[in-house]
C-alpha cells in the first residue's frame, strides 16, 4: 500500500493539468480577481473618498477616517468567515462562493452611486460604512472558499502549485483596480476625476459581476464533498466541531498565531502600506505611486506561483519563516532606501535639520490619535502635532517648570502656538503653519512638489534610474510577500480535515490578514504621529512578523505530505 500511494503520488506531481483542473483553476481565481479588485478600489482611492463622505471634517481627519471605513471591511472578515465557512461546509463550497461574490459586486456598485456628504448629509458615509461591512463579510466567505475548492481538485503532490492561483488573484484584482484607475484618471484628469470620476471603477464593478457570476455557475460542486455527503461524514456543527473542540481550535490558534498574522502584516506591508508611505509620507503625487507599484506587482506576481510550486518541493513553512524573517529584519533599512530614492530632499532634511521641541514634559500629553479626532490646546502637543503631520523628524527636549513652550529649528527658536487667548483659533493657527512651514523649508525641508521628488511622465515611464530604483525596492517587498502568500493555501488546507475545513481555515486567515494586516495602515500612521518618526510605524508589522516566525518554526508542522483525505 505504501509503494502504491508513493508511485501514484510520484504520477501526479509530475502529469501535466488536466482541462478540467485548468477550468477549476481559471473559473476559482478569476471569480476572487474581480471579487478583490472590488474590495481595494476603496484602498486605492481612501484619500478621495474621505474628502466625498467626511468633509465635515479637517482633512487630516478626514482621511483617518477614510482609512478606519477601510479597516471596518476587515473588521468583519473574521464573522464573514464563520458565517460563510460554515454555509460552506454545510450547503457546498460552489453555491457559497457564489452568494459572496453576488454581495460584494452589489456593494461596489452601490458605492458608486452613492451621493457624498454635501448632498445627503450624515447619511453618505453611514451607507458607505455598511456598504464596506457587507464587502467585508462577502469577502471573509470567498478566499476559504476558492482555495478549499482548488485544493480539493488538486492531485497529491501539487496542491501547492494549484493554490498557488489563487494567491495571485489578490495582487491581480490590486493591480486591476489600480489600471482602472490610472485609466480613468488619465482620460478625466485629475480635477474631474477627484469630482466625479473616482466612481467609473466602481461602476464597472457590475461588468465584472456578471461575468464572474457567469463563470462560476459552469463550475460544478468539489468532488470531495460530494464524496463527504455521499458517505454521510458531514459535519451537522461545523463552527461548534472546529472551534468549540480544543484538539481543533487549538490548530486553528496556532495557524492563526504562526502562519496568517505574520502574513497579513507582510501581505499589507509591501503593498498597501507602501503605497500609503509613498503618498501622506514621502509627498509622492498619486498617479506616480501607484504606477510604481503596479509595476512591482507586474513584475513580482509570478513569484506566487514559484513559491507555491517550490512549497511542494521543499515544504510550505520553510518558505513562509524565511519570508517572515528577512521582512522583519530589513523592513527599516528598505523603507529608508526609498525614501532616499523618492524623496532625497525629504532625506537629507531628516539627517541635516534638528528640530526640537522644548518643553516641560508635564504639559506635554500623548499623541496616539488613531481616529483623528482628538484637538489638541497644549502647546507642546501642537506643536508636536503639526511636526508629526508634516514628516518632520524632531525630539523633545525638556525645559523647567514655567518656561514657554518653543520651538527650535537648527538653533533658531519659534514661540509656540499657544490656542489659549486667541480670537480666532483656526485662523491664528493657520498663520502659525505658514510661518513654521516656510522655516522648515529655509532649513532644508523639501516643498510640496519640489522637482527632486519622483514623478513619472506616463505608464511606461520606468527606466530612469530614479524610477528604476524605486520600482526595484518596492518589487522587494512584492517577493517577500509571494514568499510568505504563496503557500498559505495549501498550508491552511492540509491542516483540517475535509468536513470543517472551510471554517476552520477562514477564520485564522480572515484574522490574520483581515485584523493584524487590514489595521496597518491606521495603526502605523497613529504611531508615526505620536513619534515623529516617519519609520517608527514599521515596527507594526516587524513586531508581529517577528512573532510569527518564532511561534511557526516552534509549533508548525509541515504538512505538504499529508493525504488531506485521511481523516475522513
């Protein structure tokens, strides 16, 4: 029996895809392409929508909560998931994946449509939130789906290079939102895009729903559950047998614990927060950032596959330490190469002009204000406040008891603002900004669109060595995520067994990358503006990859051998 299972494991990894597993493959990926490029254009376009539905707030403001609506979407994946997971292992995984994507496709759609705030007041960005909260849920049911699906028409020995499909369609479906994107705002220009022509992409998310819709009713149902249902093994309880029986739950945690938390972090880091870094950070206009980074993932989204293929050579978890490892050791010094690829203005000033605020430090408070909310009257934190928000590196020097808060600025010293006593806060601070503002740039401070910082002249725009440079780091930080992405599926897969395994794999990975990686990009603007640190904020993900390579290399087992049958 041994030699029996060996040789015909030994067919299938070498027998080429049948037509059937090709059409399973095409049919599952491209369905989750379209089904994420729905979920990022909200990403892609946070700065924009924040000024459509909450003008009423300052813009600074206004953008956190753009970015918090975003992070609502991945709030609810974990609830999508048990809810989904366990339609999934109940009903079957074809009918479920096609409920989520019918909810996703209708959710863009009404997004596009909907007025902003100056037309229908507090209602705007309340239909938004609950527009993004049913994405979120759809999208918490549709990855465990399509992967659960594909590994189980997968051969043995394969199911690494056959999920491997799938791991792409969440870079493709970014990259296909950002060339909608790029599209239209090149054919409106920025000013009618900013107005109305953000909403093209998300009107043509229609399109796309039929045709996935289309798709995917061609598929027919997995043959290993039909298999489950014809022997009468199905789960009556699935969310009570994975997560209320600890030999199950406690996999569950600790593929939450070692695998999809520090592939989450890495996963939005070499992305989304890239991006984000490029444009509120390094002031790198919109349209230049996000070619760059669809460049990146042009150039690495092959490497999906590769990674998932070699995990059928070598293993799943060898890969995915590896990759978690070296992200959190060179994250600092990658991110500060861009930087002086980007920005080198911007860079130079962070080595060359001291900015300190003196201060008692018993009128100084903390900065950590992740909803952007907080107004802050003490004038250390103003102060600190508005260096944080402009990218300005500073320390806090502490002054005695009594003395003026001021600020000092390669040796020149500037009173603080001090709202108390003023007529009219928001003019006298505004007065306030264009002074400090006009001295950090005499010190050295690059202004907004200084000619160093990168710009690209159209798409193709790539080999000047500025850009060249840029595209390079970031395409770095693209590897790092297909090696930590690659072989998640399979790795999720081969851990349950087939009558909860679309529960029980969903909900680690929807926490993982729907909370740990979903909350990055707001959780490491907040630390950037308590620090000043414009790096300070990748210790987030550093932390958390950290974390997951010590838990994964000590309680992961390898599981690319695993008949995933066995235990039915």
């Amino acid at each position: 029996m041994a030699t029996a299972t060996t040789s015909k494991g030994t067919a299938d990894r070498v027998r080429p895809m049948t037509a059937g597993e090709k059409k399973v493959i095409f049919a599952s990926s491209l369905g989750t392409v379209f089904e994420w490029y729905d979920f990022y254009l909200y990403g892609s376009l946070a700065t924009i929508i924040g000024a459509q539905f909450f003008s009423q707030f300052p813009k600074a403001t206004a953008d956190i909560f753009a970015l918090l609506a975003f992070a609502a979407g991945f709030l609810v994946r974990p609830f999508g998931a048990l809810v989904f997971g366990r339609l999934g292992d109940l009903v079957g995984r074809k009918y479920t994946f096609l409920v989520t994507i019918l909810i996703m496709g209708l959710s863009t759609f009404v997004v596009g449509l909907l007025p902003g705030y100056n037309s229908i007041g507090v209602a705007a960005p309340i239909i938004l939130i609950a527009a993004r909260l049913l994405q979120g849920l759809a999208l918490g049911g549709e990855y465990g789906g399509a992967a659960t699906y594909v590994a189980e028409h997968a051969p043995q020995g394969r199911r690494g290079f056959y999920t491997s499909w799938i791991q792409t369609t969440a870079t493709l479906g970014l990259f296909l939102s950002l060339l909608v994107i790029l599209f239209t705002r090149t054919l409106f220009g920025e000013e009618a895009f900013a107005s109305f022509g953000w909403r093209i992409p998300f009107l043509v998310s229609v399109v796309l729903l039929g045709i996935s819709l289309w798709i995917r009713l061609q598929l027919n149902e997995s043959p290993a559950f039909l298999k489950m249902k014809e022997d009468g093994t199905a789960s009556k309880a699935p969310l009570k047998e994975a997560f209320g029986q600890w030999s199950n739950a406690k996999i569950a945690l600790l593929a939450l614990l070692g695998l999809t938390m520090g592939q989450g972090v890495v996963w939005y880091t070499g992305q989304f927060y890239a991006l984000f870094f490029m444009q509120s950070i390094l002031k790198v206009d919109g349209y230049t950032a996000n070619l760059l980074i669809a460049w990146s993932l042009i150039f690495g989204t092959g490497f999906f596959v590769f990674f998932g293929w070699l995990s059928d050579k070598i293993g799943r978890k060898p890969i995915i330490m590896v990759g978690c490892l070296i992200a959190a050791i060179t994250y600092i010094p990658l991110f500060q190469m861009i930087t002086t690829k980007a920005n080198p203005a911007l860079e130079k000033a962070l080595d060359t002009v001291q900015v300190s605020v003196v201060a008692n430090p018993a009128e100084c408070g903390k900065l950590f204000n992740p909803v952007g909310t907080r107004v802050f009257t003490a004038p250390c934190d103003v102060s600190r406040d508005f260096l944080a928000k402009n990218s300005i590196r500073y320390t806090t020097t502490e002054a005695p008891a009594g003395t003026p808060v001021k600020m000092v600025i390669n040796g020149q010293e500037f009173p603080a603002f001090d709202p108390a006593g003023q007529t009219d806060v928001k003019a006298a601070k505004a007065a306030f900004d264009k002074t400090m503002l006009a001295a950090l740039q005499a010190a050295g401070y690059p202004k907004a669109g200084d000619a160093s910082i990168i710009k690209m002249s159209n798409p193709f725009d790539i080999f000047r060595p500025q850009v060249a440079s840029v595209i390079g780091l970031l395409f770095i930080l693209v590897l790092y995520v297909t090696m930590v992405y690659g072989p998640i599926a399979a790795a999720l897969v081969e851990l349950f067994p087939t009558r909860i395994r679309y529960t029980s794999m969903s909900l680690p990975y929807h926490i993982g990358n729907g909370w740990f990686g979903g909350l990055l990009p707001a959780t490491a603007f907040a630390m950037v503006a308590q620090t000043g640190d414009i790096y300070f904020g990748l210790w987030y993900p550093i932390v958390i990859a950290a974390a997951c390579f010590v838990i994964g290399v000590l309680f992961i087992p390898e599981t690319k051998n695993r008949d995933i049958y066995a235990g039915d």
